[in-house]
C-alpha cells in the first residue's frame, strides 16, 4: 500500500463548510449536466423526429456504465483523488465544448451525437466514484452520511431546476448555448477542488505494482467475500431492480393509470422529489453507525410499504402522497447504503466498491423498468409495481437473520448469553 506522506498526516481533519462548499459545487454542476441531458435529446429529437434514436442516446449513458464502472474503481483507487477529478472536470468541460461548436457549425449529427454521448458517459463514469470518494474525504469523522445527504440535497435540487434553466435557454438562446453555459458551469466545482485541495491532494491507497486485471477481479472477489459488503450490495441490488423503478414509469402512470397528461406528469415528479428532500434533509443529523444500518434497512421496508399501498388505490392524491413517501423513504435508503459503502469498505477498495455500487444503483431501475414495463403489456402497472416492491420486502424478511449475524455481533452474542443463563 502506498504511504501517505507525513505533511498528509499532519494536516487537521476537515471542517463542515468544506463538505458543504463542495455540494454547493456540486449543485451548480449537476444542474448543468441536467440542462445539457436536456438539451441533448431535443437536439436527437429536431434531427430524427424518432423517439427510438432519442432512447438510443439516453441508453448510451447505461452502456458506458457497464464497462466503464469495474475500469474507473481500479483508477479511483490507484490514482490521487484530486488531480483524477481534475482530469475528468476538464475532459468533460472540453468535451461540452466541442458539441457547441459541432452545433455552431451546423456539423452535428445523430451518429455523432450518439459517439459523443458515449464519450461523455465514459467521462462521467470515471468522475462519478472519484467525487463520491471526495465527498467522504472532505466530512469530519463521523459525518459521512451527512456530507452524502447534503450531495444528495444538491443533486435532487439540480434534477429538479436544470431541465427548467436549459428550456429557457434553448426557447431564447438556442439549443447551441446550453452547451457553453455547461462547460462555464465546470468553474464552480473546479474552484472549490483548489479550496479543498490540501485533503484531497495524495497518492493513490492501492499499490499500482500489481497487473491492472488483477486488481479489478480483486474488487469484485472483495465485494463478495467481505460480509459487510456483500450484504450491502444484496440490498442494493434487489433495491434497484425492484423497489426503485417507479420513477421511471413515472410517463406510463402519469398517462395510463390515471389518464393524464405533463401536469400529472409533473405532479408524480414533484411528489416524488418534495419526499427525497425532505428525507435528504432528515439525513444531515448524525446518526451513530449500527442506528444508520437500522436506519437503512427501515427505510428499505418504507418504500416498499409505501408502495404497496399505492398499488391499491386509484384516488390520485393519495397517490401522490404514497409518492411522497416513496420519494423519502428512497432516498434514505440510498445515503445509508452509500454511507456504510464508504465507512465499511477498506480504503485501499474504496474505489473499486462505489464504482461497483453506482454501477448496480443506474443499472438496477433501467432493467427493472424494462422487465415491469414489458409484462404491463398483459397486466396492470400499478399492481406490478407493488408486486414487484412485495418480492423485495420477502426478500428483506428472509436476510434479516444474516442481517442481524453481520452487522450486530455482540447483540446476538448477548442474547445467545442470556438465553443460556
């Protein structure tokens, strides 16, 4: 393992303001990856007028992640953090760069955008574990799944006002601009990677003297063999695939279910995202390690209730507060699982297990949504959905007693005592 050099070990550990300042960051940056998202199926859609190449550029971000994501954990980890998330913000900033000038030159096709929305996925799936791995550097011992809750504040408001930012500029501006106005965008989280600097700057905590390929296999042979891990990656897995593709069906309910139009459309997405804040705010207190694992697992079972129950109602206010629900209990569960992902993994695998978690976390609704979408062909939506939300509580209710041998040793031990007594 690589040393950390001594004037690394000396320096005081990070304040709040850092882990803050970098969300604000983070913010700014999210909200122009989501006005450029949206600028870039529009553009698909005036040069095709087909909702099949529209989908085939929003795929390429799911295909980039399943190669990309074992190569950028083995990077993460033998590269130093700063100047890895340095080279992809300036990659990336380029890479906006050049589409507006392809667009500005009139050069743009749909190929061509769909080449450089791989390129850009690529980018983004090596910068993905290295700002998670930042995020959990700059937060003082013990506000780890602070530091998350706040990233995950910054990225549902940038969900939520970027795709508004980017049609107002494409309405008055063009479509062209939403590019430049991207690449701008990198400045504000650059800034702040020179602020922090001082607790990102290091060497790499994975010995690069080992073959490459063999570092990857390690980290998949580390996520199944550390118990902790795998349990959390069990999870993580039934989580995606069954309790968190309900917002991707969002169109299908807002317009099927109950017959609506964008506003209800609308109303869902805003009901959903009121719940994630509201939960992401809960998770700025700071818990205690084992009461964020209770935590995590309760708010696994809430979603799963929440929507069970909105499979049986067809009054769309309650719905939409079944929704809410939905939305917070979401959240929660996923700053708990990326927190125990960053406090319980070795450092030296750091990387390796957050690219392999945000791999399974964007993967996970893509082919869960697929798999409910195809079989509402012969059955209701809405039933599949709390179908598919009953099958991940079972699943919870069968793993709690590894759950409790795991992550509550002395407990069990306690009560085998007493029972013993």
């Amino acid at each position: 393992m690589t040393a950390i050099p001594s004037d690394q070990r000396l320096m005081p550990a990070p304040k709040s303001r850092n882990f803050i300042l970098f969300s604000i960051a983070q913010c700014v940056s999210f909200s122009g990856d989501w006005m450029q998202k949206a600028a870039v199926g529009w553009l698909v859609w005036e040069l095709t007028h087909s909702p099949a190449w529209v989908g085939a550029v929003a795929l390429s971000d799911l295909i980039a992640a399943f190669w990309v994501a074992p190569l950028a954990g083995t990077v993460t980890d033998r590269s130093n953090p700063y100047k890895l998330i340095w080279l992809t913000q300036v990659l990336a900033m380029a890479n906006s760069c050049l589409i507006w000038l392809l667009v500005v030159l009139g050069l743009v096709s749909p190929w061509l955008l769909l080449v450089w929305a791989v390129i850009d996925s690529t980018l983004q799936g090596f910068n993905q574990p290295a700002r998670m791995m930042v995020t959990g550097a700059l937060a003082p011992p013990g506000r780890v799944s602070q530091a998350i809750a706040a990233n995950s504040i910054a990225a549902n408001i940038a969900r939520s006002i970027g795709p508004m930012i980017g049609g107002y500029i494409m309405v008055h501006y063009g479509v062209s601009d939403v590019f430049l106005v991207n690449a701008v965008s990198f400045i504000a989280i650059m800034a702040v990677l020179v602020h922090v600097r001082p607790w990102i700057d290091r060497p790499g905590l994975a010995a690069r003297s080992g073959h490459f390929t063999g570092d990857i296999v390690s980290g998949f042979k580390y996520i199944l063999r550390a118990p902790q891990i795998a349990i959390l990656f069990a999870l993580n897995l039934s989580f995606s695939v069954l309790a968190r593709p309900f917002t991707e069906l969002f169109p299908a309910l807002a317009g099927g279910t109950f017959a609506g139009g964008p506003d209800t459309l609308g109303l869902l997405m805003a009901a959903q995202g009121a719940g994630a804040l509201f939960g992401a705010g809960w998770m700025l207190k700071k818990h205690a390690p084992l009461t964020l694992v209770r935590v995590t697992f309760a708010a696994a079972f809430g979603i799963a209730i929440s929507l069970i129950l909105f499979s049986t109602t067809a009054t769309f206010g309650f719905a939409l507060a079944l929704i809410g629900f939905a939305g917070l209990f979401h959240v929660v569960c996923n700053i708990g699982m990326q927190t125990m992902a960053q406090t319980m993994s070795e450092p030296a695998m750091r990387g390796r297990v957050l690219a392999l978690y945000t791999l399974v976390f964007r993967a996970g609704p893509a082919v869960g949504a697929f798999v409910i979408g195809f079989a509402a062909h012969w059955f209701d939506l809405q039933v599949l959905i709390g179908l598919a939300a009953g099958v991940f509580v079972l699943g919870i209710v069968s793993a709690l007693p590894v759950v409790r041998r795991i992550y509550f040793p002395g407990r069990l031990s306690a009560n085998v005592h007493e029972a013993n007594q």
